[in-house]
C-alpha cells in the first residue's frame, strides 16, 4: 500500500464524524449528533487510522518501529488538519445553504 494510499484512507476517515449522522456509522440516534460525539469519533477513527498505518508498515518492512510520543502528537495533527474540510462542511457550508433555505422560503 503507498504513502499517497494511506493518507487518501486517512483523510476519508477523518472526515466521517462529520459527515455521518450515525455514531461511528452503525448506531442510529434520534436527535443530531453533539460536537463532543463527533470528537469522540474523531479520535476513535485516529487509533484505528493507526492501526491501519501498522499494519501496512508490518506489510512493508515486517515489523514495527518504535515512536515517541513526538510521532502520536505529530500525527494526530496531521489527522486533526485532513479533517477539516468535514468540519467546514458540517458547521460553515450546511449552516450556510439551511440559512438561505429559510431566506428563501420565507420570501
């Protein structure tokens, strides 16, 4: 699996809490979901992003490098950031486009 792949698979999953209005895309809730969900999400899909990223690197090498805490803050950055198109999406473009829904029906 290359480098491009895996960052492709970790941008999707980061943006899936805030896409989904499923918890952790297989429990239906009533009501919408919290920001504090979606985080709990976000960082949930993290660790499973890296165990994705373990398994490929046992694929490619056939072990598994040690890291300092530098690497998980580093990377969990770095996943913090692909996630933000979600996030503009969730809390900029859907308020924007229900905003001028109502405009315009009201009109």
């Amino acid at each position: 699996m290359s480098s491009t792949t895996l960052i492709l698979l970790f941008f999707i999953i980061a943006n899936l809490p805030w896409i989904s209005e499923r918890a952790f895309l297989v429990i239906r809730i009533t009501k919408a979901k919290s920001a504090w969900l979606r985080l709990l999400e976000l960082v949930i899909f993290y660790f499973v992003s890296l165990l994705i990223a373990i398994a490929a690197e046992i694929e490619f090498s056939g072990e598994v490098f040690p890291q300092q805490w530098e690497f998980f803050v580093t990377t969990f950055s770095a996943f913090l950031v692909l996630a933000v198109p979600g996030v503009i999406y969730r809390y900029q473009w859907l308020t924007m486009k229900h905003k001028d829904g109502v405009r315009t029906s009201s009109n």
